[in-house]
C-alpha cells in the first residue's frame, strides 16, 4: 500500500471502502531543521563533485575539453560543433569517444 500525507485517502479497489493511511510526516519545523542542517553537508559533497570534475577536465586536451563542454555543457550536437570548428564530423564523434574514454577512466582510478 502506499504512504499518503494525513489528509489522503487510499481507496481500497475491490471493496470500494475509504481508509485512512497512517504514516510518518515530518513536521515543518523537523523539515527546516533537516534542511538547514543538510546546507553544509550538500555544499561540502557539491564542491567535491565540483573538484572531481574540474581534476577530470584537465586530464583532456584542449581540443577535446573544448568540445566535451560544447557538447555536453552546452548542447551542441557533433554536426554542430563539427560546422562551427571547420572539421569532419567524424573528427568531433572520435575526439569526444576519446574524451569520453579518458573521463571515465580518471573517474575510475580515482
């Protein structure tokens, strides 16, 4: 059965009768507290993330952060990114294979 808030109803399909469901809710004052005492431990884990990623960029080359930002960051499909450096296409496909590969390997030995 799911959890509702206090004031759902769960309908019971077969028999057709209401329930109330009990469950756990926290209160505002129990969530500001959560929520207010998480804001160090989030920014502490969003500035690791921050930093691994960061430490993963410079393991690329220029050329391949360049477009692994494009791509990625901004959107930009390897045809696109492909028209506006000049280059094949299948140039951007590899180079970001290639970035792609270097990444997860960084990631991977820490």
């Amino acid at each position: 059965m799911k959890n509702y808030r206090d004031s759902d109803i769960a309908v019971n399909n077969a028999s057709g009768i209401e329930n109330t469901v009990a469950c756990s809710v926290p209160s505002a004052e129990e969530e500001f507290i959560s929520e207010f005492f998480d804001v160090p431990e989030q920014a502490a884990k969003e500035r690791r993330r921050r930093k691994l990623a960061e430490q993963a960029l410079d393991t690329l080359t220029e050329t391949q952060r360049r477009r692994y930002i494009l791509h990625h960051a901004h959107g930009l499909s390897t045809w696109e990114i492909a028209e506006r450096e000049g280059v094949r296409h299948q140039s951007v496909v590899e180079c970001l294979a290639s970035a792609t590969k270097k990444i997860k390997q960084f990631l991977e030995n820490g």
